[in-house]
C-alpha cells in the first residue's frame, strides 16, 4: 500500500493574528511539525550565520528578508527526517515567489500543499495583541499581559520556567511596517490559493479554543 503524502498546512495571516499559536497546537492535535521561518531565522540571527547577519537589520525594521535567504533557510528544513510527518508553515510563504518555489519544492516529491488557512483579524487590534505578547524562556509557551497570563504569576504553566521574553520586533512602530508588508507581499496569497481550491477562512478575533477547533475540523478533513 502506498503510503499518503505528510500534510502540508500553511497558516496565512497578519503578525498578531495567532499563526505560531495556532501551529503549536496542530503540532499537538495532529503532530504536525510547526514551522516558523520566523524561528528559523531568529535562530540564525542569535548563532550569528551569514543568513542571520544579513537577516538581522531586515527584521529589526519589520520588513521582509530576502527570498533566497529564507528559501534556503526553510529547504534546511524541510530536508529534516521529521518533516515527513507533516508540516504546519507559519509565516511561510509571504511573496508570490516564496509560493511558487514552495510548489515546486513539493512536486519535487510529489506532494502539494494541503490547505491554506486564513487566519482573518481586524488590524487595528493587532498593535495592542503584540505589544502585550512574551514567550517562556524555556519552552516558548506563549503569554499575553492582557490575554493570557499564567496561573501563577512568573512561572510558565507548562514547563515551570520563570524567564520570559518579548521579541525585538515586537514594538509599535516595527509592528506598523511588518502589517504593511503583510497587506503588500502576503495577502495576495489569500487569493493564489483559493486559485488552487485549497484555501480555507477562518475567523482568528474570537477565543483561542474556538480558532483551534475551526482549524481542527479543517486539518481533520484533509490529513492523513
Ligand atoms: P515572524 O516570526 O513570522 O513574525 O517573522 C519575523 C520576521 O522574520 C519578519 O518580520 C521578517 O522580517 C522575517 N521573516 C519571517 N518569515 C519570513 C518569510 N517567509 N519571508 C521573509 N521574511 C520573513
């Protein structure tokens, strides 16, 4: 018997509308692995690569970096033996050049992508819903001042860790100029995968629980 193609899940939408979020818990749900170009090149930055040097102003600003660099970057990973249980891409593609090459990268193994899911958000409120968001330390749990505090204040529900940290980009006037890439580069997207009748929409403003089950009817209709 043939075995079926691992899922391929891309989460679209604005910074703030709660893709990494959301790709934790399909990792949980469905074991699909999350992954962040976002992560990918922070990682980069902080190992100090030759793709993290080049990305590190890029990002500071809150514009987008290069293609080559980030289609080098996610094709790393993509080579890695536990991608074959299949992915969730969050904040991967953001161009039209980034999809097309992610096409190509698939039919290359003859797989496609799965679903696109729209993650649909009112941006006026995504200033306030970054600018309160940290992550554990540790084991990157997210948080939010307003949203979603800890049980105990200072200390990670999950893991117990008592670090926290807020990303370098995560303030007004970078959060500013990464919606206005969103609007330019990647919302077009929306509408290169309806094209390819694998877009879904759902709307991303409500409860956490209520977007994780809209996304796991979708991801349970369509993955192995
Ligand atoms: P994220 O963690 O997805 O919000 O990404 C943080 C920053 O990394 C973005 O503002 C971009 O500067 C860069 N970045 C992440 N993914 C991509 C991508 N697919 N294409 C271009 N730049 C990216």
């Amino acid at each position: 018997m043939t075995q079926p193609a691992p899922a391929v899940i891309i989460l679209l939408g604005p910074p703030g509308a709660g893709k990494g979020t959301q790709a934790r818990m399909l990792e949980e749900d469905f074991g699909l692995i999350q992954l962040s170009t976002g992560d990918l090149l922070r990682a980069a930055v902080a190992r100090g690569t030759p793709a993290g040097l080049a990305a590190k102003a890029v990002m500071e600003a809150g514009a987008l970096v290069s293609d080559d660099i980030v289609l080098a970057i996610l094709k790393d990973r993509m080579a890695e033996p536990d991608v074959a249980r299949g992915v969730t891409l969050d904040g991967f593609p953001r161009t039209r050049g980034q999809a097309e090459a992610l096409d190509a990268l698939l039919a290359a193994s003859g797989q496609r992508v799965t679903a696109a899911v729209s993650l649909e958000v009112d941006d006026a409120a995504m200033v306030d819903r970054i600018a309160g968001r940290h992550t554990c330390a540790t084991c990157g749990e997210g948080y939010h001042d307003s949203f979603k505090q800890p049980a105990v204040a200072g200390v990670c529900d999950k893991c117990g860790g008592t670090a926290f940290k807020r990303r370098a980009d995560d303030k007004a006037e970078t959060v500013a100029a990464r919606l206005a890439a969103y609007h330019a580069e990647t919302a077009p997207l929306i509408a290169y995968y309806a094209a390819k009748g694998v877009l879904d929409r759902v709307d991303a403003m409500g409860p956490i629980p209520d977007i994780r089950a809209a996304l796991a009817r979708i991801v349970g209709g369509v993955a192995a």
